[in-house]
C-alpha cells in the first residue's frame, strides 16, 4: 500500500511570534503560560493552534515565542496587547517579531536581544 503525502500547498502554515513580557519583577513562564494560552485561546479561538514555546523562554531576558497559525497572527498580537495582568502581577507584553522558521525567530529575537 502506498502511502500518501499531503502537497505543500494544503499543510497548515505557522508563524513564531517572538515576545518579550515587561514587568517590575522577572516572573517564570511556568507561571504565566497557561494564562496567556487560555486567555489567547479565548480571544483568538482553538482554529488558530496556539502554542507557548516553554523550551525556548529566555529567563534572563524575558523572551519567549509562541507558535501560532499563518491566518491568526494579527489576532494573537491583538490579544498579546490585551493582556495586563497575570500571576497578580502587572505585565506588559511586547510582540518583537514574526519568522516562518522556528531557528530564525530564536537566533533574531532571543540570542540577540
């Protein structure tokens, strides 16, 4: 039986987000990730597969990235925008850029900042 391979042209096509949360204290992503995942599922909804990244946060700086359907990028930057708190704790978060490819969005966003 042979098997069959989905085209290119019908993959779902992702994005990495790189984002960076603003706060007075350095809070952990272990903390906050679910916060910002349900809350960016409840904005954006389940189409959009969204995912927080936990291996590639950047404690020291911050910095994270999140996975994120091609269709709903401006979405999630959106309702990256919208939230102020989490862990009872006042935060800004900042979309630092978009790649297509995972290694690139870290070297740019991560690494370098």
């Amino acid at each position: 039986m042979v098997k069959k391979r989905f085209l290119p042209s019908k993959k779902e096509k992702k994005r990495y987000l790189a984002f960076e949360i603003v706060s007075k204290n350095k809070i952990e992503l272990s903390k906050i990730a679910g916060a910002i995942s349900t809350s960016l599922i409840e904005i954006v909804g389940y189409e959009a597969h969204i995912k927080v990244l936990v291996e590639k946060w950047n404690e020291e700086n911050q910095r994270g990235i999140i996975k994120v359907n091609n269709k709903y990028l401006n979405g999630l930057k959106n309702a990256l925008q919208l939230i102020n708190k989490a862990d009872h704790e006042e935060i800004e978060i900042k979309a630092l850029g978009v790649s297509g490819i995972l290694n690139k969005a870290e070297k740019r966003y991560l690494i370098a900042g």
